[in-house]
C-alpha cells in the first residue's frame, strides 16, 4: 500500500475519532454544564447530547438526585450548659432550570467548599437558637430547632442553588455531670410524684372507710330505730288486747253475777304461770301468804275500779 493510498485512510480515521467527540452520553439524575472557552454556554440533560469537539468543553457533571451529610457538632445554652449534637441532613440541587444548574457549578470552587459552608451554616443557625434557651428546655425544643434551621438557611441555600430538603437530630446529650444532676432531678420528681399518689391514696382509703363506717352506723341506728318502734308497737298491741280481753271477761263476770275478784285471781295465777314458764331458771320469790294475796286482789280491784270511773 502506497503512502498516497493511505492518506485517505488516515483522514477517515481522524473523521470517525471527531464525530465520536461530539457525541456525549450524560447519566440519568445528572446535569451536564457545558463552557466555551471557560465561560458558561449551555446545559446538556440526561441522554445522548451533541457538543461542538475541541470547543465546547465539559465543565462538570453536576448531580441532581438527594445527599445527605451526618453532621456532629456543639453549642452553648443561655445558662452555660454544653448541649452535643448529632443530626443527619438531607438537602438537592433546587431544580434543573440553567441559572440554577450555574449557581451550583460556579458559586464555590469545588464540592469541598460548598460542604463546609452548607456545615458551618448549619452548626451556626443552631447555636444561634440554642444560645437563647436555657439547658432545661432543649430536650423539648427538638421541633423547634430543625424549623429555626431551616427558615434561616432556605433563602440562603436557594441562592447556592440548593433546597434544604430534612434535618434530622438524632441525638441529644449533655455533659455527664449535667447527665447525672438530671437523673437525679428525673429520680427526686419520681419519688415526690410517688409520695403524692401514696398520700392520696391513703387519704382516699381512709375516707372511703370512714364512709362506709359512717353509713353502717347510719343503717345499723336506723335498723335498732324500725326495731324500737316495732318493740313500741307491738308492747302497745299486747296492752291493747290485754285491755280489750280484761275488760270482755269483766262484762262476762257481771253477766254472770260472779265476784271480780274471781278474774283477778285467774290473772294471778295465769301470771306466776307465766314467770315459772319464761324464767330460763331464774328463782322468783313470791309472797303466798294469805294476807299478801288478800291485798293484791284489793290492790286489783281498786284499779279496775279507778278504771270504771274513767270511763
């Protein structure tokens, strides 16, 4: 093969090799930033893209998709307590438009120093907020925080380019002797609360008892009132028939023509019957002398007398 024939070779060659350059293949979820002769041109998107070889140069590949960045830093309460720091952050380039994609690209040297201002900000906006509260209240600000960090860093990082997408802090804590001191605050409170609700325990029993006392004596007075009155009633009832039945056998006797004192005596005897039959072997003394009944009968016949003249 002679040196003229391979000329054309050699030329078709360096064609293909330059048709291949100006065809590029971006990834999905990147941007391509394309510079002229150093200055901005233009963006190429995910796909195959066409570039003009030698001129348009590939600045950097600027990825679009979520990052995140475990962040570990300090701050200082209002009453001088050391507060530690772990929180995870979430953040994205904030769209795919051009002047978006150039601020990413040309606002900081490198992805390096982005890092360490988008860290610096963050770690400041915190410790902004926490030096205005005091150690007490942190654990329960957890809220409040990510919100003060993210209305203080949103404007800021849109003009980077970039959207502050979460801000997690997973942890909190506290020096050790600080830890300690509210252990024991923690422990105290547990022990007051315990002593409260022991106390109102007991206070309740004891009311509770005193209750129930106070209405068992309530039903037990009204129980021995119903009783009393039954007791009165019935007395009343027995002196009612015994009254009534005295003075039947009275009407009985004058029909009759019999003594009172013939009744009298009945009633007598039907009396000591009753007191040898109900006395559970109590000894009852009695007078029988002739005499003592004699004045007994008397004694009855007066009264049943007094009696008539009442009525």
């Amino acid at each position: 093969m002679t040196p003229q024939s391979t000329i054309p070779l050699i030329l078709l060659g360096v064609f293909i090799a330059i048709l291949m350059m100006c065809f590029v293949t971006v990834q999905q979820g990147t941007i391509g930033v394309i510079t002229v002769f150093g200055k901005f041109k233009r963006i190429m998107r995910p796909g195959l893209n066409f570039r003009i070889p030698f001129i348009e140069a590939i600045y950097r590949r600027i990825s679009y998709q979520n990052r995140s960045l475990e962040l570990k830093f300090q701050a200082i309460t209002q009453d001088q307590a050391n507060v530690y720091f772990s929180a995870m952050l979430l953040y994205s380039v904030l769209n795919e438009e051009s002047e978006t994609i150039q601020n990413v690209a040309f606002k900081f040297m490198d992805e390096q120093n982005f890092m360490q201002a988008l860290v610096r900000s963050v770690e400041g906006a915190v410790r902004a907020f926490v030096a205005t509260k005091k150690q007490s209240e942190i654990l329960q600000l957890r809220t409040e925080i990510i919100l003060h960090v993210k209305e203080q860093l949103d404007t800021q990082l849109e003009g980077w380019g970039y959207h502050l997408l979460d801000l997690q802090i997973n942890d909190i804590t506290f020096d050790e002797v600080i830890v300690r001191s509210m252990a024991q605050v923690v422990a105290s409170n547990n022990l007051k609360a315990a002593a409260e609700n022991e106390g109102q325990a007991l206070l309740i029993t004891k009311t509770k008892a005193a209750e129930a006392e106070g209405n068992a004596i309530k039903i037990s007075a009204e129980a021995e009132r119903q009783a009393a009155q039954m007791r009165g009633q019935g007395v009343a009832l027995f002196r009612e028939e015994v009254a009534r039945g005295m003075a039947v056998a009275a009407r009985e006797i004058q029909d009759a023509n019999l003594d009172a004192s013939f009744i009298l005596f009945s009633m007598w005897t039907d009396a000591i019957k009753h007191f040898a039959e109900t006395g559970k072997g109590n000894t009852i003394f009695l007078d029988g002398s002739a005499e003592n009944f004699q004045r007994t009968l008397q004694q009855m016949m007066s009264t049943l007398q007094g009696g008539g003249k009442k009525q």
